[in-house]
C-alpha cells in the first residue's frame, strides 16, 4: 500500500498551526479491532495532520475517503475532549520529506450534514 504514496506530496494549501505539545487524537479506523492514541502534528480551521512511521499499521487500516469520528485531546486541566466526524483526505509524505520514514495523514472536520 505504500508503495502508492511514494511520489505523492501533501498540498494542502489552508494555513496550518502547530499542535499544542499535549494535543492528540484517539481513534478506531473502521472495522478496526485497536484504537489508536496519535499525537496531533498541526490543525487548520478545515482539519487535522497527524504524522504517523510509514510502516505503521494505522496506514493498513485505513484509506483515502474513510469517514469516522475522532476524541481530541487537549492536555489541559481540566483536560477538554471533543468528538468530531472525518474524512481521510490524503496521506502523504511531508512536503519536505522530513522527518524521513514518516506519512502525513490529512483529516478534514464534517459537519452533520456532510455525506459520510
């Protein structure tokens, strides 16, 4: 599967923030049996990039298109915890091809009405 992503850039164009230290989402892919805890990269006002080892098996699990819902994170007291529908939009390698051995995978926020 990797093997389609090997020349692919990520090209999200939307101005993106870093993440906050503490910030992470958990979630189970579908028709996954794990969840997984993964440490927030960046947010922009569309969606999320998470950074993930290229040979994580997240990227077995998970495709282009799949839509779930997410637990965001926020390492604060109190700790704050919002869930929130995605979409998988992409997943890339960084566009500066660092760190190396790592994909980047770009989630965009649904809203209620958005088709899933």
């Amino acid at each position: 599967m990797i093997d389609n992503f090997q020349n692919k850039k990520e090209s999200r164009s939307e101005i993106r923030n870093s993440a906050s230290e503490g910030a992470s989402i958990s979630f189970k892919p579908p028709g996954g049996v794990w969840e997984y805890q993964i440490k927030l990269r960046d947010f922009s006002d569309s969606g999320l990039g998470l950074l993930v080892k290229q040979d994580s098996d997240l990227l077995k699990q998970i495709s282009v298109g799949d839509v779930f819902t997410v637990n965001y994170c926020e390492d604060s007291v109190p700790m704050t915890v919002q869930h929130q529908a995605v979409q998988v939009r992409h997943i890339s390698f960084p566009p500066t091809g660092i760190p190396e051995n790592h994909m980047i995978i770009g989630l965009r926020f649904l809203e209620q009405d958005d088709d899933q």
